[in-house]
C-alpha cells in the first residue's frame, strides 16, 4: 500500500495549493487548542468548507487540537469537537488526555491520531494507544528507521505517521519546558519562544566550541529514504509547515509527490522543487541515527530563510550597509538577526539603495543600503524570510471553497443548549464542586524523590511520607546492593520510571520492573502513560502518574483514575488560578505536585561534541543553564530550582494531598540539606528566594 502524504496548511490558499499539488491528505489546526497558537486560525465555516472541498476531491482533512487544555477551557473544548464531529473531518490529533476523554466519550465517531506531542518512542506507546482507541499514531522524530521498524512489527495494525519534512526540535516534543520556564509560554500550548535558537555561551572557556546556537536544528528533509521508510511500515509521511507560505506548501508537496509516485527516477526533479522552498540546511534526522554534526549547525543561527548577508556598516537614516547573498526585492519580508543579544526583528524591506540611487530590487553580490528599523550593530545578520500570509486572496484555484455555505449548519453544531447537556455528562463540570477536601487547617503531606540512593547515607531534610527513587541504570545497580539500606523505607518507597523509553532502551526496563516486582516493590509512578503495559496484571501494585503526563485539568485527571491509577502529579507547568480550578472538581484520584526541584527543560537524545557534560552556560539575557549527560539522554536544567514550598499551606488549603520535594540531578551537601530543611518546615526569611515557575506569573 502506497504511503500516504499529508502536507500542512495555515491558509485557505495554501490548503488549496496542498490538494492541486497532489496532497492525499492535509491538517490545519482547530480554530483554538492546537500546538500552533501562534498561527492564524480557521473559523468553524473555514473549516466546514474545507473539509467539504477536500472531500470532494478525494483528500482527507485532519484537524489538530493537539494543546494542553486547561481547566478553564474544558467548554470550549466540548465546542470546538461538536463542530469537528458534525462536519465530519477524518482525524483528530490530540496530545491532551482530557480532550481524548471528551472525544471519546462524547463524539465516539471522531477517528483520533495521536500527536507527537505524546512522545511514542517505543512499542509499549503503540500498543497503549491502541488499546485506548487511536487509529494512527504520530511516531516521536527521534527515532531511527530500524527502531521504526522494530516498532512496526511489535505492533502490527496501528497506523504510523512520521514527519518528513520540515523544522526539528531539539528536545523531545511533549517534553520541553523551555519556553514556559523563561515565561510562561508554553511550547505544550503552542506559545513556543523557541529558546533552542538562541545563542548561548559557556561560562567557562575550554574546548571546541565555547560559544554557538548549541541546540538550534537543521531542517528534515527525508525525500531519499522514501523506500526504507515504506520497508518500516509507514503509513503516513507528514510535511511540517503550518505556518509556511503557500509557495513553500505547493512546492514541498509537488516534490514528494513526485518522488512518490516516481521513484529514483523522479528525484532530480523532486529536488529541484524543494530548493525553491525557503528553510535551514538540510539533514535526515535520526532516521540513520542521532548524528549531531548533521543534525545542528552551532555555528549558524538557525533562522529560517535565506541567507541575505551580513550588516558592514551602518549609514545615514538607519540604512544599513550589507553585499548581498542572495536576490532581494522592495517589499520582501526580511529578520534581522542580533549577533550578541540573540533578538530577532522581522520587517517588511521598504527601501533599498545600490550607487547612491533608490532601486525597487538588487541581485546577488551587489553593495547596497537597506533600510532596517530598529537598533542594530555591524556583524548582526539579515535573512529574506518565507511567511504565512495573513491576507486570503481568492484564486480560481480556492474559489470553490465557500465558508458561508456552512454558517447554518455551525449554528446549529453550536447551539448553547446542546452544548450544555454535553458539558453535563463530563463528571464534576455540571454545577456543585467535587472536591470538597481543601479548608484552611489541613497539612501538605511531602515525599522526597532521589536519583541516587546514597542519598539514604545522610540524614534526610525531613521525614518523607513517600520515597520516590527514579529508575535507571544506577539505582537498579544500587538497589541490589543497598538492600538494607532500603530496607526500612518499603513500605513508602515508589519507583518512578522516566517520561522518554528509547525503543533501544526498552528491554532493561522491562526486566528491571519484572525484578523489582518480584522483590515486593509494589508502588510505582508512571514517566509516560504507554508503561501501564508494563503492568498488565495490576494485582498487587498501586500506580500513579509522574508530571511529565502533563496533567492540567480535571478530565485528563478522571482518565487516569480510569485507566487503573490511584494518583498523579499535575503538570510542572501548572498556575496557581489553574491549580485552584481542577482541584475544586476533581474528585477521583489523590493528587499531588512537584512542590522544588530542578525542571529538566530539554530531555533529548542527542549528545552533540560541544555539549560539556555539567558546565553551565549563559543566555543572550545572562541566565544560567547547565547540561547534564543523563542516562543516554541530554538534560538541560536552570542552574537553581524552583520552589514552591512557600505556598504549601495554600496549596495544601485548595486541596492539593502530596507535594514532592525533588532532589534529582542534585547532589546537596550538608549546608543546602540544612537550607531544604528550613524550607520544608517553613523558615523561609532565612533562605534565598527562588523561582515559583508559573504558579504566581501564570501559564499562557
């Protein structure tokens, strides 16, 4: 069976140009919920109508409402898959294990895709998801075509969607907090600052690179391998672009479709297409492994487009002096690259100048003045960009598609009387709260969560109810010699397993989950909802969720009381409003937060030569970062934690049970013991103030 190719669309133009170009299906976002929030949206007659005119040409319409959803939003989540089912799109990708519950409870007619926001990167995913009712899953971009293929035959049956084409991210998707953590723009919602191509600098000079984009990636482009990746069992090969510009669309489209349905023969032709479509330098990703030479260019900025030169000179009127690589035209749209601070300014080119004279364009290699608005210094670079249209021109090619037709049909899709009885059917959203358990009096109960078990070789900062001890290779090694030591804590001990399980890594999970159970261990907390497999006979085990599952809202909490767990962390991310929200609803399972710590903001699995194991380096606005080499993965983490515990008594008032205070990554002397110590117990005027995260400033 021929593998299917879905390309992406922001536009109507550019959806139209998607199906001309030979797209056998296209996804766009929803008009709220979807991981590109920063995109324009489709209204509910946009989308009727492109569904309609997709189907009416043999393509099908997949929508993405693939952002975490919080509390707040669970209404409007019920409206957006009332509109979705009755106009009958053919998928919906989600990440959210609330919106999953409502569509599935709700509009069971609705095929679901999981996101890649999900992070399947083993066949414990494929097989989870399968059993929870997703007909495709879209496969995490870090892994390899053998790992695909393993994976494939593992699982046979579920539909297996891998991007193609397009911008990379350096951590795993589902699992970067970067963005929040500079300000409560979270990559998970779609608001991603893209902190990964900024440049940074090591703190420490040594050797190789002390200075560079050290996370910033190529581009994908995997148009070769088109005949391996259909031996791995392949379903779908999915473009990246929701925000790329009609002539990027057309043209990435028109080029796989040609090697598709050509083969060899056709990718000479293919090839010269996608030169005309602006981006990065090119790589193959981890499709032939994680090679970060290929992979990132820590020398280059990372800005997507053509490179347009470097600023020589400033000159009168803010006309900056440059020797063009490339064509530029009046009118283009240009970004500005600030070399030192890291800044990027997009602008429309108004005026250019070549021998003293206004010119409405200037070819490559000519010396010209451009007119750049804003501060800049010589040295800083200067792209020509590929954008999103925002205005919607109407072509013969789109002029069947006709939103007004469907205004009618959504007036009726979202009549605020059908909606309500829906909203009533969702357990605590129909009136009295379902709770019931905060009030002022009550205490936080706190567990402390270790990555090394001689930690249990000192005294402890306070007497935990619960032990979480993260899984891997190390604690596995410590566990079988430390039997005494552990001894005393059993009964409160929790195993965690982490949030990312390589393909390649599967199996020392799995045996070492048979070995602790069988050494009493019975208390677990789940890194990545796929390890419920690991457990398919739950007698005699007690699970909970990590915060990496990404809990925000109080439906997403029920499923996993459905699925078998007794308790769960709530998302890292979480604000304060947010956090009162769910807790005043929920009623099914003992819910928890990671209360201090050190937040993981990139979990990836390359380990590029200019990344130094344990040295901090410094952002263009002089905050600290460190990168640790952590079980085969690449850890960056702010260089203090953060804390919650001067909130606890309000935490514990709105209803929270447990707080975990996370020493992972650490490894505190007797002094910052001490310093924990007067935390927990609340002396707070005697210690330093950190970070809160998103609990004060908000989650966006």
């Amino acid at each position: 069976m021929q593998m299917e190719l879905l390309a992406p669309a922001g536009t109507i133009p550019a959806f139209a140009a998607a199906v001309h170009a030979g797209a056998d299906a296209v996804y766009v976002g929803a008009p709220t919920l979807n991981a590109r929030a920063l995109a324009k949206n489709f209204t509910y007659p946009e989308l009727g109508a492109l569904a309609d005119f997709a189907r009416a040409k043999g393509v099908k319409t997949y929508v993405a409402m693939n952002s975490l959803l919080k509390e707040e939003e669970i209404p409007q989540a019920i409206e957006v898959l009332a509109v979705l089912d009755g106009i009958g799109v053919d998928g919906l990708i989600l990440q959210d294990l609330g919106i999953y519950a409502l569509a599935h409870r709700l509009f069971p007619r609705l095929r679901l895709h999981a996101s890649t926001l999900m992070t399947a990167t083993n066949a414990l995913a494929l097989k989870q998801f399968a059993a929870m009712g997703f007909k495709r899953v879209v496969l995490s971009r870090e892994l390899t075509l053998e790992e695909i293929g393993a994976m494939a035959k593992a699982v046979p049956g579920v539909e297996l969607e891998v991007f193609i084409h397009g911008a990379l991210c350096f951590s795993y998707s589902g699992q970067c907090f970067f963005s929040s953590y500079l300000g409560g723009k979270s990559g998970l919602r779609g608001r991603c600052v893209q902190p990964c191509r900024r440049r940074y600098v090591y703190d420490k000079r040594g050797k190789g690179l002390d200075s560079g984009y050290f996370f910033s990636m190529n581009d994908l482009c995997g148009i070769d391998l088109l005949p391996k990746l259909a031996a791995a069992g392949v379903t779908s090969l999915k473009i990246e672009g929701r925000m790329r510009s009609v002539q990027y669309v057309q043209a990435v489209v028109r080029a796989y479709r040609l090697a598709i349905d050509g083969g060899e023969a056709a990718l000479p032709e293919a090839r010269g297409l996608l030169e005309t479509a602006m981006g990065r330098r090119e790589t193959k990703g981890y499709f032939l492994g994680p090679r970060s030479a290929e992979i990132i260019s820590a020398t280059h900025s990372g800005n997507i487009g053509n490179f347009l030169g470097k600023i020589e000179a400033s000159g009168p009127g803010g006309m900056a002096k440059l020797v063009l690589k490339c064509q530029v035209r009046k009118g283009d749209r240009l970004r500005l690259h600030q070399e030192k601070s890291g800044e990027r300014l997009a602008f429309s080119l108004k005026k250019i100048e070549r021998d003293n004279r206004l010119v409405d364009a200037a070819a490559k290699g000519n010396s010209v003045f451009i007119e750049v608005p804003g501060k800049y210094l010589p040295g800083d670079s200067l792209y020509l960009v590929d954008v999103l249209e925002r205005k919607e021109t109407r072509t013969a090619a789109n002029a069947e598609i006709r939103p007004d037709r469907f205004k009618q049909d959504i007036a009726r899709l979202t009549d605020k009387r059908r909606l309500a009885a829906l909203l009533k059917q969702v357990p605590g959203q129909a009136g009295s709260p379902g709770r019931g358990k905060g009030g002022a009096g009550r205490s936080l109960r706190f567990r402390l969560q270790i990555d090394d078990l001689r930690a249990l070789d000192r005294p402890l900062p306070f007497k935990p109810e619960g032990l979480v001890v993260v899984l891997g290779k190390q604690t596995l090694a410590q566990a079988k010699r430390m039997k005494k030591t552990l001894h005393p804590y059993k009964k409160i001990l929790i195993w965690a397993l982490p949030p990312v399980i390589e393909q390649s890594r599967l199996a020392f999970f799995e045996e070492a989950v048979a070995l602790l159970r069988r050494l009493g261990y019975q208390r677990w907390e789940l890194g990545h909802l796929s390890q419920l497999q690991l457990f398919a006979s739950q007698s005699g085990v007690e699970l909970g969720g990590a915060s990496s599952l990404n809990i925000l809202n109080s439906v997403a909490l029920g499923m996993l009381a459905e699925l078998g767990l007794r308790e769960s962390r709530l998302s890292v991310e979480i604000d304060r409003q947010n956090l009162a929200l769910l807790l005043n609803r929920q009623a099914q399972l003992t819910a928890g937060l990671t209360v201090y710590g050190l937040v993981p903001l990139f979990t990836a699995r390359l380990d590029a030569e200019w990344f130094r194991n344990g040295s901090s380096f410094i952002s263009p606005k002089k905050e600290s970062f460190v990168i640790r080499r952590v079980e085969e993965q690449t850890m960056v983490l702010p260089d203090k934690p953060f804390s919650l515990l001067p909130w606890a008594v309000d935490l514990a008032a709105m209803g929270l049970d447990y707080g975990v205070v996370d020493l992972s990554f650490q490894n505190p002397d007797r002094r910052a013991l001490e310093d924990l110590r007067q935390r927990v117990k609340g002396g707070q005027k005697r210690v330093e103030r950190l970070s809160a995260f998103n609990f004060q400033g908000g989650l966006q």
